[in-house]
C-alpha cells in the first residue's frame, strides 16, 4: 500500500510567522507532528511519502503515486483542504481525512471517501482493520479520550528537519477548565491525559538522534494541567537528561495564568530550558472573563502575573479577544493599555469566533446569532455581536494599528527587556549565526523599515545597557516586521461576517 499524507497550507496569519522565516532561511515554523505521529501508528511494510504544503507544493505525479491520500488539518487550513480534495477526486485517488477540522465539521466534506475522527489511537486500528479486509466504511468515529502512553514516536524520517525553525513535542492533551469559545475540551477531554517520563525522553532522544539542536514547541493545550505529575517526575528528569546532553533544546510551550500561582513549577520549568510561554490572557475586562467562564484569570491582577513570569525567566506571548458581549466601548482602549504596560512584545489579538460544538456556539445558535462558518483566522466573526459591527471592527483594526506600529511595538520590547531575566543557561550567547542574522536584519528593519530608529534605538541600547539580551532584542525585532506585515494586511481589508446578515445597529 502506498500512502501519502499530506498537510494543508497555512494562510499568512499571524501565528504562521511566515515573514520572519526569510531572515533565518526557513519555508515553515513547526513540522505537521500530527500526521507523523499517526504515520507511525500505519502497517510498517506501507510506503510511506509526506508533502508538507507549507515548505513544498504539491504536484500531480504525488498524487497518482499513492493508493490512498491522508489528510489531517485545522480549521485555518480550510481554504487549502478544499483544493486538496478537488485534485485529489480528479486524478481519481481516495482520501482518508481526521484531525481537528474534520471531527468537529464532518458534515462539510462528503466528498471525502473515508473519515476518520476523533483520536487516532482509540479509532485508527478499526480503519485499518477494515480497509484490509476490504469493507472500509465511509465514516469512523470516537468520542473517548484515550490513554496516550501508548502513542508511538513520531515518525521523523519523513520530513526535512532543515525546512523548519521548530520541532514540536506532545507531552499530554486536555485542559482542566473549559471556556465557553474553547474547543480543547471538546476535542481532546476535560482529564489532561500525560506520556510517562520514559516516553519524553524518547521523544527528546529522537530529535537529539536525528542531529536536532535548537528550539522545540510542547504542542500541549494547556502543559500545566497536571502539576504535580510535571514537578515530581517530567521536569525532574528533562532538567537531567538535558545537562548530560549539554542543553541542546530549549523549549516553549501553552499554558494558563495560574502558572504563575507556583513558584516551584515556575523554578522548575525555567531550570529545564523553558523560555516562553503562550497565555490566553484574553481581556483585562472582569464581566467578559465571567462571560466566558475564564475563571482562571478572574479576580487577579493580570498584570502582575504577566510581570512575574517575565521577572522569573519566561517571556508571555498573549491571546487577547474582543467581541464579548459584555465589552464595553472601552475596551479597545483598555486592550491596548493593558498590552502595552504588561510588555506582552507577541500580543495575538483576534475577533470572537464561535467554533462548532462549543458552548458559546451552541449558545449563540439558540440566539439564533449564527451567521456563517468557522474559518480559524479569528479575524472575522461567524456570529451576531452584540456590538455595533462597525465599531467592533472599527477599534480592532484600532488596536492592530496601535500595537504593531513602529514605536508602540519597540517600546514595548524594552518594557520586556527591563522586566525579562533568564536563566543564564537559557538566554544564549550571541554566535557566529546570528551575524547573518543580524546583517539581514539591519538590512530589513535598519535601512528599508519603515520605523528604522526605533529599530537602531532597541539594538544600541541593547548592546549598551544589557548585552546579554541582544538574541533576544533581535529575535523580537524580526517578529515586529512579520506582525505588523500580517496587521498592515488586516487594517488594508475590509473585514466582513463570514455570511452576512443584516446587522443590528
């Protein structure tokens, strides 16, 4: 049996990163560890090809090679699912699709001849079972949530680490909260369910093995979940298996505010080479974290965690919304505010979206609010705001234009810096790579930029003041240019519903 898996190709948003990737000779952020991982769950005597649409294209003759062509994707694939399946169905060769776009939208996709849904290690073996025996049935579906200590290892070969600037690791899914726009719950469970120690070190040891030394994503949704399993067994033995391999990783990973809770979990994940972490900080807004059921972030000082998880070592990348139907006029304002004083230098700020099967989707559609599909860019809503549209749109493209201009973005890396104190072991020195790096940012930013002083300010200062910090300066320099690429695009455009209805107001 011949297979070929193929992974869908991200729009330019700005979680793709797409415009930093030149500067440090990349085609794409994170590998497709999804398809890897079930890759490995396959007969081993199949024949085995991957094509990654995000570093190469897709061509007619990989296609035809294959008896049968796997496709897992997210909702911000979608556009280019679409187009994979009509190729796909006109050279005549049958689709097996899963993953998180296809189990919460089945119904879209009939042209699909096999669906399998829910997680591959609980429904998988029953595909298989079947498709041997010759009675494959169209669609296969779970709902259960199983033990993952059984999930092989990804099965690296079938990629070219080089096109990449980040591996990708699942220690565990499930999150222990559920808010209401939230998905995870849905997908993956309530019960964070975790690998043993033997297997993360397995896992380290494969990229390791495979001559991987640089940055490594936890892809969890939310790495926290069980604390006690990270502080008594997890970072225990990476802190070990790390020194004894001269600290070749480093890693970044999604958690909740709460982390900032624990100060021997903080201690802890910084001592085994963490440096980042991603915060759904959402809105400094109380009513709206009530909306939502963010109970994790209500009745805290936001800011100040933010200060001290910078202060411990792990720099905050924030998710902020607007839209909530409790979001005053002010909020605008206040999101900006709050972004800017926190030092927050990587703020993702989207529009509410309802994804399918939520509650805030189910909500919304007995309010009959429902008014288009789920495309996973957050920047434009499939429902009815309570909002005047107008004015919602109107003071998000406010904060996009605020946030990402030149000197907002630059004063806010220095926020960062002045707050930020790594580990010495993870911080970095400067190498003889980042003077490439360096020549070909100064080229971008330093003469061509449009805020090219704030650009010479943030390096000289750098140097001068806090020498050790000039990875980092540089590394966030770059992201300013791809951020305010991707917001210059979304303040360009006019953002509309998905499907528009007449709106209030």
């Amino acid at each position: 049996m011949k297979i070929l898996m193929v992974y869908p190709q991200y729009p330019v948003t700005f979680w793709s990163f797409k415009h930093c990737l030149k500067f440090v000779s990349k085609k794409s952020s994170f590998p497709p560890l999804g398809l890897l991982t079930v890759a490995a769950m396959l007969p081993a005597e199949w024949e085995k090809k991957v094509v990654d649409m995000n570093v190469t294209r897709l061509i007619d003759s990989d296609i035809q090679w294959a008896d049968y062509v796997f496709i897992s994707a997210m909702g911000i694939q979608k556009d280019s699912v679409k187009e994979v399946i009509r190729r796909c169905k006109e050279l005549g060769v049958k689709i097996v699709a899963g993953g998180p776009l296809f189990t919460m939208e089945p119904e879209n996709y009939r042209d699909v001849d096999h669906l399998v849904l829910g997680e591959a290690e609980a429904i998988l073996p029953e595909f298989l079972t079947d498709l041997a025996n010759g009675c494959a049935r169209r669609e296969y579906k779970t709902t259960a949530n199983p033990d993952i200590c059984a999930t092989p290892l990804p099965q690296w070969s079938l990629i070219n680490k080089k096109h990449y600037s980040s591996m990708s690791v699942q220690y565990s899914r499930g999150c222990p909260f559920n808010c209401e726009f939230c998905d995870i719950v849905l997908l993956n469970g309530h019960r964070p369910r975790t690998k043993s120690k033997e297997q993360m070190l397995a896992e380290l040891d494969a990229l390791y093995n495979a001559g991987w030394r640089d940055g490594v994503f936890i892809v969890d949704d939310n790495f926290i979940g069980n604390k006690n399993k990270l502080k008594e067994e997890i970072l225990p033995a990476i802190i070990a298996w790390r020194k004894g391999k001269k600290r070749p990783f480093v890693f970044n990973t999604e958690t909740s505010i709460n982390l900032a809770d624990d100060d021997e979990l903080i201690k802890l994940m910084v001592e085994a080479g963490f440096n980042a972490v991603f915060v759904g900080i959402e809105t400094p807004n109380e009513e709206s974290l009530s909306e939502c059921a963010k109970q994790q972030n209500q009745n805290r000082d936001l800011q100040a965690a933010v200060r001290k998880l910078h202060n411990c070592g792990l720099e905050v990348q924030g998710g902020f919304i607007v839209g909530f139907d409790s979001d005053p006029l002010s909020i605008f304002k206040a999101q900006i505010n709050f972004i800017q004083k926190s030092g927050i230098v990587t703020a993702m700020v989207g529009l509410l979206n309802a994804p399918p099967g939520t509650r805030l989707y189910q909500r919304l559609k007995k309010e009959n609010r429902i008014i288009g599909d789920f495309d996973g860019s957050n920047t434009e809503c499939n429902f009815i705001p309570k909002m005047n549209y107008q004015t919602l749109v109107a003071g998000y493209k406010n904060i996009l234009n605020n946030i990402y201009s030149s000197k907002q973005y630059y004063e806010r890396i220095n926020t960062f810096l002045k707050e930020f104190h790594p580990n010495k072991k993870n911080r970095g020195n400067f190498k003889m790579g980042h003077i490439t790096l360096l020549g070909k940012a100064s080229w971008f930013l330093g003469i061509w930029g449009k805020g090219k002083r704030y650009y010479w300010k943030l390096m000289v200062g750098t140097v001068l003041k806090r020498p050790r910090s000039f990875p980092v300066a540089m590394k966030l320099a770059i992201y300013g240019y791809h951020f305010r690429m991707v917001a210059e695009k979304y303040a360009a455009k006019t953002i509309g519903l998905r499907k528009t209805k007449t709106l209030p107001g």
